[in-house]
C-alpha cells in the first residue's frame, strides 16, 4: 500500500514563548513510516534553512532580526511526498542581546 501518512514534526527546543538573546539552535523530533528527505525552517514564514538528515537542527541568530516576537515553523516531507509541520513557536527577542 501507498504511503499517505504525513511526517509528525515537532520543536523540542527552545520551549515556545521562550525570550531570545543570543544564537539558539532549534531542534526538532521527525517521525515517519519512511526515509525524510527534507527538513525546512521557516522563520516568520520566510524558509531559512532545509536539512536532510538528523538531528535536524538550525542555528538562528536572533540578533541580526529587529526586536518583537518572531515564529518557528518546520516543515518535513518524506520520500513518498507527505509533507508534514509542526505548530507555529513564538520567541520575543530580547531587547539586549549578546
């Protein structure tokens, strides 16, 4: 049978609501039936990085966005093309940072 289920993506760090500082390194769990070919990281719904294999990570220096709250989407397809996405995580950026 076809594989129709979607990657399970989640954001195990940071926590969500979480006040950044500094450079963090988000880290998400994927869990699939099959093989991941893709991680993608999205922040404030713009795609930053993609990562193909695990851990699957981003370093993301919050210094160099303005300050506020900024959000964390993931995005994971496997090799039959589901495409699975964690919940939207928000980060208030510290206003002094480093």
């Amino acid at each position: 049978a076809p594989d129709t289920t979607a990657p399970t993506v989640v954001i195990t760090y940071p926590v969500n609501g979480a006040v950044l500082s500094k450079t963090e390194t988000v880290k998400v769990d994927v869990a699939d039936s099959g093989d991941i070919i893709s991680v993608k990281f999205l922040i404030d719904g713009t795609e930053v990085s993609a990562d193909s294999t695990a851990p699957y990570e981003y370093e993301w220096d919050v210094c160099v966005l303005g300050t506020g709250s900024h959000s964390v989407l993931v995005k994971a397809e496997d090799s039959a093309g589901n495409i699975g996405q964690s919940g939207i995580s928000t980060f208030p950026r510290a206003t002094q940072v480093r």
